[in-house]
C-alpha cells in the first residue's frame, strides 16, 4: 500500500517538475518575450545531459556530487507529509509542519554546500549571500505555519486539511499565503530571493555547474517548488478539499495553481541587493508575521 | 527490530561525532556534528519523541549553518587544504574522554535503570504545550528572559556598528609580536593602500580615485622626478615594502608644487609600460605584479573591505 | 519507524541518482579554473571571509529558540484560549525587546 | 535494553565532545566539542523520558532547555569570539594568555 503510495508521490513529483519547467519558459511571454511550448524543458534537459560536466580544482567532490541530491531529497520528504487525500499521507506525521521546517532549514544548508562544494568565488559568493538570507526567512515561514495549526490544534498537516472544511485558511489567515510565497521564492531560488544563484554573479552556486550536475540542480529547485506549492495548497487552499472531484486531483489543481503563482511572483516582483532585503526581512516581514499570528489566533479563539 | 535501527543511528551518531575531530575541511566538521544531532533526532522519533525528535533537526541545522560561517570567520585553514593540527594537551584530552565515557558507561551497566515506557496513543505535543502553559509557565517565561539576555549580550559583544559609528573607530589592533606591526586588519590607512600604489604608481590611475589624498600627493610627486628613481615603485618589493610616507618625502622633488599638472604629464606617454620596459627591461619581467589587472583587483578589494 | 524508512528511501533514492548521473570529466588547466569574469584566481576561494551579518547571525539563533516553545503552545491554544495567547504575547513580547534593541544597533544591516 | 543503548550511545557522544573541549585550540572547535557534550545529554534525556519516566511533560521540557542552552551557548560563545577577536586578533585559546587588560 505505502509502496504504492510513494510510487505515486513520485509520479507526481516527476510530472510536476516537468509543469513548472514549462511554466518557468512560459512566463517570459508575459514582457512580450517567446514562450515555449510543453516539450522545451525536455529538450532543454536532454541537451544537458549529453554535455561534459567539468570539474573545478581542488573540489570538495562527495558535497559537490550530493548537493542536488540532498535538495532532491529534502523535496521529496516534504512533499511526503502532505495529505494526498483526505486522512491519507506517506508519512502520517504528527508534527508535519515541524518536518517541513526541518526540510527548509535544511534546503538552506543544502545550498549553502552547493555553493561551497566548487571552491570557487562565485558559488561561494552565492552561498554565502544565501546563508544570510535564508536564515531570517525562516521565521515568517514558522509563523505562518503555526498560524496555520492553531485553528487545528496540532502541528500535523492532516489536521490543518481537516479544520479547512468550513473555510479554507486563505480566507481566514488572508496574510498567510503571500508571506509563505516569500519563504517559497526562497527555498526555490527565484526572482527576488534568488541570492544563491542569479545573473549578477554570474549564476551564483552553480557558476561551476555544467552537464548532469546542472541538469540535477534544476530539477531539485523545480522538485522543492512542487513539495512547497502542495504544501501551500494543503494550509492554505485545504489541499484535497473538494466537491465533485476526486481529493487528488483537487491536491493536483491547488498545486498548479501555487506553483504558478510562485513562477509570477518570481518574475513580477523586482530584485533588492541582499542586505536591503535583510533588512526587509527583519523590519517589515518579521513584524508583518507576528500580526498576522496575533489576528489568526483571535479568529480562532 | 526499533532496537537495531536505534543500534545503528547510535553508531552513526557517534562516528560523525568522532569525525568532527578528525575530518580537516572545517565546514565538513560542523555539518558531520549536524549528522550526529540528527542521528539523536532519529532516536528521538524512534523513542515515541517525534516533536523533540524533528525540532533538534529543525534548530540544529540552523545552529550548524551559522557555525560553519563562523568556522570560515575564525579559521586559518577552514578548508583544511593543507592539513594542520591545531590540538593541544592531546593525551590528557583523550584520557579524559575515555575516563568520561567509561565512567558513564559503567553507571549505565551497573545501575538498576527504571523501566515505564510511553503509554502508546499519547499525544506528547499536547502535553508538553500544557506543561509549559501551565506548571512550567514560569520556567517558560524565565528562558523568554534569558533569551533576551542572550540576544542583548551577543549584539552587545559582537556588533561593531553602533549608534555612534564604529565600535573600533581609530583603535589599532595590537602587534602579533610585542611592539610589532599592528596585526590583520587596519582601521584607517596601510598596507593594502601601498600595495594598491605600487602598481598604480606605474600604470595610470587604475587606483588613484580611491586612494587617500596624501598617499595619492606623495606618489605623484615621487613619479614626477624623472625616470630612474621611479623604478623603486615599479619593483613589486619596493612596492609592497617601501611605505609611502618617506620614500615619498624624499623625492619630494619641485613636483610636489604643482603636482596636480605634473601627474597628468608624467603618467602620460613618458611612463607608459612599454617605455618602461625599453628603460629598464629585466626589473619589469621580473614583476609578476606589474599586470594592470591584478593591481586594480587588489585595491579594489581592499576598498571593499575597508568600507 | 515508517518515517525513518521513509526519509532513508528518498534520501537513498536521491544519491544514488545522483551518483549515477555524473561524471565528472577531468577538465584541463582553462576549463577548471574558477569563473572570474575573465580573471584568474590568484588564492583559492576557500578562504577566511568576513561575513557581514555576524551579529544577525547570532540574534537569530537565540531568537529562533522561541519555535520549540511556539509549536507545542500551538497545538493547545485552543484550549487553553486567552491565557496562551497572554502567555505567549509576553514571551514574544520580551524577546521582542531584544530584536527592537538589535535594529536600533543596526544588526540588520552589513556590518 | 534500549535504554542501555542509548544511553551508552549518550556517553560515547559525552565523551567525544570532553575530548574535542578540552583538546581544540580554536575557539570555533572547542564550542563543537560543548555541542557535543550536550548533544549526549540530549540523547539521554530523550532516552530516559520515553523508557524511564513514562512519559512525564516534564522530561520534555528538560529536553526543550538543553536546546535553549546550546542556542545560548553558541550566540554569546561566537559574540564573545568575535569580541575577543577584535581586541586581540586571537583565535586561539593560547593567543588569550590572560583576561586581563
């Protein structure tokens, strides 16, 4: 059964990654650019894979092989405690939204190793940009997890879908989805919070990266944008909640629709230098967050 | 079953936590003791403690992020490219190990150790959140207090930009050796600045804009005055070793006067790097620093870090 | 037990992908040098580095403490209605003072 | 039984991280080998509240402080580095000599 299940989750991992390629090459027709059509990414892909992967001096090689596999990982065991249907997960954690901010800690340190991993400016400029950065994103992201869980009365992501069927969390905890798209802008490095890679230098951690290694790298970034948007779509849109449809299509449907909400964001939303996006972070996020723990614990009071 | 994966986290647990002393790249070192804490998480969500279990993960990991920064802050070597050992009192270190270990271990063997497991089914969250609302409030609201006390002391101690400007405006750090060279970093002016106008003093102004104005003066004025004493500054010993202040004063030539001009003039055509080389060919070659490139890099690097 | 299965399949499933994937081809002299724009390296980059934040760093791992505190106090928040939510407004509130002191002393910027 | 491993495992990691507190002369090192030791401590009071106590709220909470510990370990352990760095460009336990001055 559990076998099954997770063959499933994989599935469905796989084909996400494959939405949100084609969306990240659809969204460049929003400024008028070309977009392309549903088989880009795999071609995009392919071309990578045949490529040579070069190696730097003097790496740390077992980091620089298993980053991406840590991130893929990560994806993955978040993307398992996520209510596929109603009272059915991978992993029926009790404290599931506990587990996911495992993960982001994690995906920090994970990129942090990636950019380490090379031994060479650029990546390390990136990692470290990224460590700073990643740090105090985490904390609007457990405020607005444990808003989530105080109308559920526990931390695990079965409940938080249960409590949503008389109205889903975006509209009783209406902050709660944009603040959680900044720690997913993050976790996915894109847009304005991409301070690990980017093109101001020149590409940041995976500067280095070519062939296999950059394919993989991509395709972890896109595998933890599909585990955080269906984890966004079960706090906040009430996950496999629905009329008509069967629980994982509706969990499906949410989840395209977070994932593209973060593509946009990603490209709408203008980029900061990193210590202005610190302060950001700190002065305006932070205190943003703790209102919003302050209204929806009122609300469920 | 839950007994041998509880075996083999605990070997886990305590291998990385051995390679932590033993691995050389410093990063390596704090993520390995990273492992160790997640091995205790592992144990933890084996032992019916899975809220305790994944939070260790959640905070150690950042913990561990923030110590392998500072590893790459405080270490001479944090990549362990070549490998030092930095041990001191090693044997009184391992005694004191083994002793502890075999101490503790021998209390554990011998002593009748209580046996009432968790109650399956209970729901360890909830009681743990009534227990610090409840009975623990004060101990709760104590580590509210201490944590503040932290956060007040770390910014305290650490922070270098306060309200009134710079924690170390205008100190200089001691010598590495008694009344030696001020050590590392220089609050105002030094060494990098005169690295920075050896090359410059040479090819152009790559750095001249962001050089203190004295310095700036001096050099002009010591370019000015023909062409062989220039050649100190070409050099890269005489660039690097040679400070400005003297050896500027000396050649203080009538240049200095009009200096302004007569940079303009002296860093024109007449001290082109190919002139020089047709002056005083060997002395040029033999300066690997001459790359216009590498000066510019340099000083502007070192800009960077002053401001 | 499941979850330990779990994490450990994926974990397992992943690096095995990964090490499968790549190879890492012995690139010459030009092609493994660092990136610079052009430049060439004159020190390795695993080097000390000043990270700017420091201070930053070390507020937020004492601030971040309050999440062990917060989650358990979540789940019985309910029940225990305005009581946990004094409870926790002054934790918060306390550790607040620490953050409002840390941005007067402009932690949050490079320092 | 599983008591006995974990808290076998729990004094192993005590005594690792003694030897790495006592034996490290780098600041940063010598705090690792402090994680360590409380990481022990953490695993037997995991070990001990789930076989030993039945479960007591209270055996959580201990846990729950350890990890406060180490948090304020660390923050004011780096702050007092960085501060001692500043004055004395000392990163090493020797370079300290003294407190005074």
């Amino acid at each position: 059964m559990s076998v099954l299940l997770a063959a499933g989750v994989l599935v469905a991992l796989a084909l996400g990654i494959w939405l949100g390629a084609w969306f990240d090459r659809l969204a460049p027709a929003l400024e008028g650019g070309r977009a392309a059509g549903p088989m880009a990414p795999l071609r995009d892909w392919a071309a990578l894979l045949i490529r040579d992967q070069a190696e730097t001096e003097a790496p740390d090689r077992m980091n620089r092989l298993l980053a991406p596999a840590w991130y893929l990982a990560l994806a993955a065991i978040g993307l398992s405690v996520v209510p596929v249907a109603e009272g059915l997960a991978l992993w029926h954690s009790p404290v599931g939204i506990v587990v996911w901010g495992s993960c982001e800690a994690l995906i920090v340190i994970t990129v942090f190793l990636h950019g380490w991993s090379p031994n060479a400016p650029f990546p390390l400029i990136g990692a470290y940009r990224y460590a700073a950065i990643g740090l105090p994103v985490m904390l609007p992201s457990m405020f607005v997890l444990i808003a989530a869980a105080l109308p559920a009365e526990s931390l695990s992501l079965i409940a938080i879908v249960d409590s949503q069927r008389d109205s889903w969390n975006l509209v009783r905890q209406p902050l709660g989805l944009p603040l959680f798209l900044v720690v997913g802008l993050t976790l996915t490095l894109r847009g304005p919070l991409d301070f690990a890679g980017g093109v101001d230098i020149a590409g940041g951690t995976s500067a280095e990266e070519s062939g296999a290694g950059l394919f993989l790298w991509q395709v972890a970034r896109l595998a933890t944008l599909v585990a955080f948007s269906a984890l966004a779509a079960a706090v906040f849109l009430g996950g496999p909640l629905g009329p008509l449809l069967p629980g994982p299509v509706w969990l499906a449907l949410k989840t395209a629709l977070v994932m593209a909400l973060t593509v946009l964001a990603g490209r709408l939303i203008a980029r900061t230098t990193p210590s202005r996006m610190l302060h950001v972070l700190w002065v305006w996020l932070l205190p943003l967050s703790f209102a919003h723990l302050a209204v929806s614990g009122m609300v469920a009071l | 079953m839950t007994d041998l994966a509880i075996i083999l986290l605990a070997l886990f647990g305590v291998w990385t936590g051995w390679r932590v002393f033993r691995v050389d790249s410093m990063v390596r070192a704090s993520f390995a003791l990273m492992l160790s804490f997640i091995a205790t998480a592992g144990i933890g969500l084996l032992l019916s403690a899975p809220y305790i279990g994944v939070a260790t993960v959640f905070m150690m990991a950042v913990e561990m992020l923030v110590m392998a920064i500072f590893m790459v802050m405080f270490m001479m070597n944090p990549a362990g490219l070549n490998p030092m050992s930095m041990v001191h009192q090693h044997r009184l270190s391992i005694g004191a190990g083994v002793v502890a270990f075999a101490g503790l271990g021998a209390a554990v063997l011998l002593s009748d150790l209580p046996d009432s497991p968790v109650a399956p089914g209970t729901d360890v969250v909830a009681q743990l959140g009534f227990e610090l609302l409840g009975p623990s409030m004060l101990i709760f609201e104590t580590a509210g207090v201490t944590l503040l006390a932290t956060m007040l002391g770390a910014v305290i101690l650490s922070s270098r930009q306060g309200r009134f400007g710079m924690a170390d405006h205008g100190s200089r750090p001691p010598g590495l050796e008694p009344g030696g060279a001020p050590a590392g970093r220089r609050p105002e002016k030094g060494g990098g600045h005169g690295h920075g106008h050896g090359g410059h003093g040479g090819h152009g102004d790559g750095g001249h804009g962001r050089a203190s104005d004295d310095h700036g003066g001096e050099h002009r004025g010591h370019m000015s005055d023909g062409d062989h004493e220039g050649h100190a500054g070409y050099s890269p010993d005489g660039a690097m070793g040679a400070p400005g202040p003297e050896h500027g004063a000396t050649h203080r030539t009538p240049a200095k006067s009009e200096h302004g001009g007569e940079h303009r003039t002296a860093h024109g055509p007449g001290h082109a790097p190919q002139d020089q080389k047709a002056a005083d060919a060997p002395q040029e070659d033999a300066a690997p620093n001459a790359d216009p490139h590498a000066h510019h890099r340099k000083g502007t690097g070192h800009d960077g870090d002053d401001t | 037990m499941d979850a330990l299965l779990i994490i450990a399949a994926w974990t397992g499933l992943a690096a095995l992908a990964a090490w499968g994937m790549q190879r890492q081809a012995g690139a010459t002299a030009p092609l493994a040098a660092p990136f610079l724009g052009g430049g060439t390296p004159d020190t390795h980059a695993w080097q000390r580095y000043h990270f700017r934040p420091y201070t930053m760093a070390l507020v937020f791992i004492a601030f971040e403490m309050e999440m062990m505190f917060m989650y358990p106090w979540a789940v019985v928040f309910v029940r225990e209605g305005a009581k946990a939510l004094a409870e926790m407004g002054m934790f918060l509130g306390i550790l607040s003072v620490g953050l409002l002191y840390g941005w007067r002393e402009g932690i949050f910027r490079w320092q | 039984m599983t008591l006995i491993i974990v808290l076998l495992a729990a004094s192993a990691l005590f005594g690792i991280g003694l030897y790495g507190a006592l034996s490290q002369q780098s600041f940063v090192m010598l705090m690792m080998g402090l994680e360590l030791m409380l990481n022990g401590a953490l695993l037997a009071i995991i070990g001990f509240w789930s076989r030993g106590l039945g479960g007591m709220p209270e055996g959580q909470l201990l846990a729950i402080i350890v990890m406060a510990v180490m948090a304020i370990e660390m923050a004011i352990g780096f702050a007092l580095v960085v501060a001692l760095y500043r004055k004395r460009q000392a990163d090493v336990t020797e370079a300290i000599g003294t407190l005074k001055r």
